[in-house]
C-alpha cells in the first residue's frame, strides 16, 4: 500500500514524541528544534518539560504537546484534571490523554466518560484520549472510542507505546468508528518510512513517534535508489 503513495509528505503528520523515563532537558532542547526545523505537528513531551517547550517554540509552527496519566491511565481523575489544567498554564497547546483501562473494563463506562469530558471541558485544548488497543477487544475498542468521542475528544489514539503498538487494523477499526468526527493517532512501533505511509493510508491522521527523523532519512534513501 505505501508503495502506492510515494508523495505524502509524512512530516505534518508526525508528533515528535521524547518520553523516555531518562528524558533530559538538554533533550527536550532538541527534539523542540527538531520539530521546527522538519515541520512536525508537535513535540510530545513529559508534564515536567512543557514550559520549556512552550519557551523554545514560542510563535512557531509545532504544537506543545503532553501526556497525561501516562503510561498506565490509573492515577485518580482529580489528579489527571490537575495534571492537564497545570499543564496548559505552562504552555501545553494538546494533550494526550489515558484512559484507565480498568474502569473499562470493569462496565464503569460512565466513570471514564466523566474523566475525559471533564478534562476536555476545563482545559479546552485538543485532547488525544489514548485507548490502549493491544489491550482491549474490538468491543472494548469500540465503547472507549464512542466514550472518548461523545465526551469531546480531538483524537482517538491508538497506544502509549508501553504495551505493543499502532497496527493498520486498528487504524481502520478507529476509522470505521469514527467516520471522520475526530482524528485518528497511531502511536507505538512506527519503524519504516512505509510503516507511517500504510499507517497514514489506513486513516491515522497524527503518527506519534521518537523516530521521526530516522522516518524521513529512509525516505530520502529511497528517492535516491529510485530517482524521485
């Protein structure tokens, strides 16, 4: 399928993501100019980094974006309210979001369409709400994301990328559900120029991935053996 689409330009597409537990600022540094300079959507980075984030891409292009209850999703909703609220009075312009898993699957269905319409009510920035879909069955996939969907989310994101990443099944999968109401994140495992090409053919809208610059060197590896 990637072999079908050699003119996207991937680059947009791409959160520009550094969550690594041993993150240093010097790092986020960084990627902040990475993200400028390539033209990602955003920078992803943990709570802890977003003002100086917000600082180095002051009036420029790339978004400032951060997780909340990240990775596991199982922190208390006052927590994650405070978390994302403290979050986008130091600068963060999205949020990514984790549900709690749990909840889910335990038939409090009301209790995590509470969690994220709450955040997305208060803080009023687009929020990705990461569903964990290596997780979940195509049932389970299919409430979190209407879950997700009818408490405001911007996106339905497909993982943290702690437990197994993007497939183009589930793109589809999130595709089919949300017939073009929200965006779609794959996030997790992105390794090839054409993974990101069949990922983004399949309906992801957003590529969360540490290996973006990697991504685009491959691309203009292949140019160079095919002459494009």
């Amino acid at each position: 399928m990637a072999a079908d689409s050699p003119n996207i330009d991937i680059a947009p597409f791409i959160d520009h993501s550094l969550l690594l537990p041993t993150t240093t600022p010097k790092q986020v540094e960084r990627w902040c100019e990475e993200a400028y300079r390539f033209n990602f959507a955003s920078v992803c980075i943990h709570p802890c980094y977003v003002k100086q984030a917000a600082q180095l891409l002051h009036n420029k292009n790339p978004q400032v974006c951060t997780v909340i209850g990240f990775p596991t999703g199982l922190t208390t909703s006052a927590v994650k309210l405070y978390e994302a609220q403290e979050a986008v009075e130091n600068g963060a312009t999205e949020l990514d979001l984790v549900i709690n898993l749990g909840w889910l699957k335990a038939g409090k269905s009301e209790e995590v369409h509470q969690e994220i319409a709450t955040i997305c009510e208060e803080t009023g920035k687009p929020v990705k709400v990461i569903l964990e879909t290596s997780l979940l069955t195509d049932a389970e996939k299919k409430l979190a994301a209407e879950l997700a969907m009818d408490a405001g989310a911007a996106f339905l994101k497909t993982s943290t990328g702690w437990n197994g990443g993007a497939t183009v099944a589930d793109v589809r999968l999130l595709k089919e559900i949300a017939r073009d109401r929200v965006g779609i994140k794959a996030s997790g495992g992105i390794r090839t120029h054409n993974d990101a090409l069949d990922l983004i053919m399949a309906g992801a809208t957003r590529l969360g991935t540490s290996r973006g610059i990697d991504l685009l060197r491959q691309r203009d590896r292949q140019e160079e053996v095919t002459g494009d």
